[in-house]
C-alpha cells in the first residue's frame, strides 16, 4: 500500500508532513483545527443574495407544497425543522463523559422535516423546484406572479412527465430528490450506492420511482447517474458532488434558524459564541448550512464538521489540500460505516473550496459511539435520530474534552463566554426510520450506556 504514489508522494511522505494522517489511517478518532479558518481565501462566487433568491423561491411554492404534502400546511408549506432545547441530554453527557459542557445545547430536528425526514429535504427538494420552475416558466405554463399551487393540476404533471430527473445517492438525496420529483410527475431514476438500507429502496419504488442499485459505492453511483442523463437530453441530473442549487436549499437553512434563535431570546454575538456541528458527508449539507451561518453571524458562529473515522473524505481533502483529487480508499481506508448518509469516500472539490477558511475543524467519530448517543438522546429526550444524524455530539463534547479542542477555545479567546455560548448539534435525519429499524439501533446503543 505505501508504495503507492498519490500526486507524487508516497502514503509515507504524505503522512511524515501532516501526522494527523497516520492517526487517520489508524481509524482512531480524531479533533482537527483548520490551520485557514479566518484567513482571507479566495472570495466565494456565491454570495447572501443567492441564499435569499433560493428563499424566496421557496416561498414562491409554499402554496404548492402545502397543497401536495398536507403535512405542510400547517406552516404553510414552508418546510422547516424544529429547535430543540436539550437540556437532559447535556447533563447526560457531562455525566458520560465526565466533561464539563457550559453554555446551552439544542438539537436542530432536520429528522423531522416534512417530506423526506432528512436535510436532504432542503437541497433536494429546492433543486427539483428550481428546475421545475425554470421548465415551467421558459414553456409558458407559469409566471412569477401564478399562485404555484396550479402546478398540481393534471395538465402541469403531464408536461413534467416528458422529463426525467436522475440522482446518484447513499439513500437520503434518493428519498427527497425522488419523492418530489415522481409528485411533480417528473420520470425519477434514483442510483443508489451499496450502502443504501433497504427501506429506502423500496420506500422509493411504492411511489413510481426508478431504482437502479449498485454494488459500488456512492462516487460510482454518482458517475452511472451522470452517464444516464449525459445520454438524454431530456434528462436533468442532480450532480451532489457539484450542484450549487443543492447547496443553496442548504443555505437557506441559516436564514430560518436566525428567526429561530431570535423567537427562542438566544442572542449570538462576541459574548455570546454559537458553536454548530455539522454531519459531512461529501460536503453539500453541512457546507451549504455553513456559507449562510457565516454570512449571518460571521466570527460569532463555529462551525465544525463531523465525519466516520472509516469516511473522513472531507477532511483528507481538506488537510491534503487535494480536495476531490483523492480518496479515502487510496490511504487504505476502507469507507464502510452504519452511517450510511456519510459513506462518501471522496469529497466535493467545490464545496471543499468554499468553505476552506470558514470551517473551524473536522472531528470524527467511530461508528459505536453514534448508537451510544441514540440511546442516550432517546432516554432523556424520546427523540430518535439515524445514526449518521447522531455524529455531532462527537464534536461537541470533544470541544471541551481534547487538546486540540481546549486548543481552539483558547486560541480564538472564547474562554471568558463560555457560559454564555449556545451549541447547535445538527440531528440530520431519522423520522422515517422503520419502527423495527430504529429499535435495533437503539437496542445496539442501550448495551454501551
Ligand atoms: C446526506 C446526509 C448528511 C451529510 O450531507 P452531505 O451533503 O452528504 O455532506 C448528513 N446526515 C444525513 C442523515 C444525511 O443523509
């Protein structure tokens, strides 16, 4: 293995200049500080108007979405996630880990966005509805000024059905780009990486849409998508290694949660530090929440991503500076986990870029630890995440609890307020785990609490 040559070094001179390899290749976990947060970097081709353009254009459909998916009309097809103020499990964890965590920790429920149960249910389904929107209006069938709600009748469905959407997944961009395409009428074809639980599957095909499964993982299943819609003209891809459309959906996420913070008394500012973790998988999610927060509160958030220590593709990009030019699997690392919505052995080179000098570091976690915080957050709160939903506690305890993290606190002189900070652990997804499913994880989690 270490005789092979990756960008003209070996796996041994890669590892002799950034040691934090070797403990990669180990599978231990680790806390990784970005050596670029707060440098200057290059100024980003996406700004905040193109975050409050991709709001207002899901404002546009809230009519539409609140007459297609009933379970949004109660917030009026405005499709939001709750803030949940989890003091129990703080203590819990202090109490674990024996830690001290100050300052206030709440969980945002993106398990419990309509329509698809993940995050995935903002860039997904924004991307579906800007290309809807785009075929629609460029063909006469709507103006800006239509209430979208017309898009449900049948005529609108039967011109969608003379295009197909493809997507290449692990399972959750399948269910959101799937369900709301096939709604829409659009033709689906969701490829999904071996990685994909089965529900996911089957859930996606009762509604019409095309499942094509692949023994691969998730960047081959990406390619075969690609290739599909590269042959028909009439066919849009959903490219998640590149779409700056599925990131803006993500983006879009910091707006809501201003509002959120505001409705909840919770100030963020110089006193009053917000910490967010952030699960990644190949970046889109937790990139996309991250350009908004940074817009928004600028040097008062911190934002930390989270990755499996057998799926760090965003940090070996990052920390090698090749970004989508390697891959796990070249440092021997097999990129096999339960958390099934982070199995991305390769990271987005675009998203990588992005956000070089605004995320504060990457942690990351074994699998085990993700079920022993399921059962923990189940216990004190009756909330129940997925597994790859669950890796943000990781960051957050050890914050406070490593050398590195320490470190940070020190250096960026946020000591003096801790008392005073706010941590948003970002529950990715989880409401549409099967009963059945969701009972073995916990069962799993409960033997390690
Ligand atoms: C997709 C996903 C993520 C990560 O998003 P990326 O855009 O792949 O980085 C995190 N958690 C869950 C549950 C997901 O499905």
């Amino acid at each position: 293995m270490s005789t092979n040559v990756i960008h003209g070094k070996t796996i041994a001179e890669w590892k002799k200049e950034y040691p934090i390899l070797s403990e990669m290749t180990d599978l231990k976990e680790v806390f990784w500080t970005n050596p670029k947060h707060n440098t200057s970097g290059e100024a980003p081709s996406l700004t905040m108007e193109d975050v409050i353009d991709a709001e207002k254009r899901l404002a546009r459909f809230a009519p539409y979405i609140a007459k297609v998916f009933p379970e949004t009309a109660k917030d009026h097809g405005i499709i939001e996630s709750p803030l949940f103020h989890i003091p129990k499990m703080q203590e819990r964890l202090e109490g674990f880990y024996q830690t001290e965590l100050p300052g206030n920790l709440f969980l945002k429920g993106d398990s419990h966005l309509p329509i698809s149960g993940s995050i995935k249910a903002r860039g997904g389904i924004y991307e579906i509805l800007k290309y809807a929107e785009e075929l629609a209006i460029n063909n006469n069938m709507l103006t800006l000024e239509d209430d979208y709600s017309i898009l449900a009748e049948p005529k609108c469905k039967e011109f969608f059905s003379g295009y197909s959407i493809a997507v290449g997944s692990t399972g959750n961009l399948g269910l959101s780009i799937g369900i709301m395409s096939a709604k829409l009428g659009f033709n689906v074809y969701v490829h999904m990486s071996a990685d994909a639980k089965q529900w996911k599957k089957d859930l996606l095909r009762e509604k019409g849409v095309v499942v094509v499964e692949h023994a691969s993982d998730f960047s081959e299943a990406v390619a075969q998508g690609r290739k599909q819609a590269d042959e028909d003209p009439n066919m849009y891809f959903v490219d998640d290694e590149s779409s700056e459309s599925l990131f803006l959906g993500y983006a879009v996420a910091a707006i809501r949660l201003k509002k959120q913070l505001e409705d909840k008394n919770v100030k963020v500012d110089k006193e009053h530090p917000l910490f967010v973790y952030l699960p990644c998988g190949v970046g889109g999610g937790p990139g996309g929440v991250t350009f908004g927060l940074k817009q928004i509160f600028g040097d008062h958030v911190h934002c930390f991503f989270i990755e499996p220590t057998h799926s760090p593709c965003m940090l070996l990009g990052l920390v090698t500076e090749l970004h989508d030019e390697v891959s796990v699997q070249e440092f021997g690392i097999d990129n096999k986990t339960e958390a099934d919505g982070l199995a991305v052995g390769r990271p987005s080179a675009f998203i990588g870029k992005t956000i070089e000098n605004k995320l504060s570091g990457i942690c990351t976690v074994e699998d085990e630890k993700l079920f022993t915080y399921l059962a923990l957050l189940a216990t004190e709160e009756e909330i129940y995440l997925e597994p790859s939903a669950l890796a943000g506690f990781a960051s957050y305890v050890q914050l406070f609890k490593s050398q590195a993290g320490k470190a940070y606190l020190n250096k960026n002189e946020l000591e003096q307020n801790l008392q005073a900070g706010t941590h948003i652990v970002w529950g990715t997804g989880g409401s549409m785990v099967p009963e059945n499913e969701m009972k073995r994880y916990y069962e799993r989690g409960k033997q390690t609490i």
